[in-house]
C-alpha cells in the first residue's frame, strides 16, 4: 500500500518561511496528482496546492504567489515551499496522492505562524 509522511512543520515569525516535505512509500512517477491540503479546527479540509502527472499546478488563491509546489520523482517526494507567510496559514497541512480513482493522506504536519 502506499503510505505518505509530512515533515517540515513548525513555528515561525509573520513574513518567514518554511518547506513541507511528503515522502511516499513507493515511486510517485505514476501518481495522477499530488497536493497539500489543509485544515483547521471546526473548518473543512481545503487544497492548498496541486500538481499533476503532468506538472500542471493549481493553487488556493489565498496563496498564489506565496507558495510552490515542487516535486523530485527520484526521491518520491513533493515539496511546498511557503513564504511569506501570516497567521492565517496556521493549519495542519496534510499531503495528498490520487492514484487512479483512489485518494490516499498522510497524517499531516503542523504550521504555525506567530503575528
């Protein structure tokens, strides 16, 4: 089965930044799409960013601009790079992979931004 680990969460000051790492349990080269999501206490779930097989990305409008999405198939890993961040990205982020028809979730990192 394909198994999903975040790391690169913490804490840090308004205006810093920060990069998300997503290791998967297997090659991701196959992989329909993978993405960050995140969620906060008594919200939904929201995508925060996305990218394809074929390298299209799509993000949340309240970060375009601010973050990326980068990913390294020869590690099985994507990446989200975040800056510029505020107190309003305090989420726990959560990485994503659609395979086929199925969506799978890691256990999700935490972020906090301090004002």
């Amino acid at each position: 089965q394909v198994q999903l680990l975040e790391s690169g969460g913490g804490l840090v000051q308004t205006g810093g930044s920060l990069r998300l790492s997503c290791s998967a349990s297997r090659n991701i080269f196959s992989f329909n799409a993978m993405g960050w999501y995140r969620q906060a206490p008594g919200k939904q779930r929201e995508l925060v960013a996305l990218i394809t097989s074929t390298g299209t990305t799509n993000y949340a409008d309240s970060v375009k601009g601010r973050f990326s999405i980068p990913r390294d198939n020869a590690k099985n890993t994507i990446y989200m790079q975040m800056n510029s961040l505020n107190p309003e990205d305090t989420e726990v982020y959560y990485c994503n992979a659609r395979i086929c028809f199925d969506k799978n979730w890691g256990q999700g990192t935490q972020v906090t931004v301090s004002a």
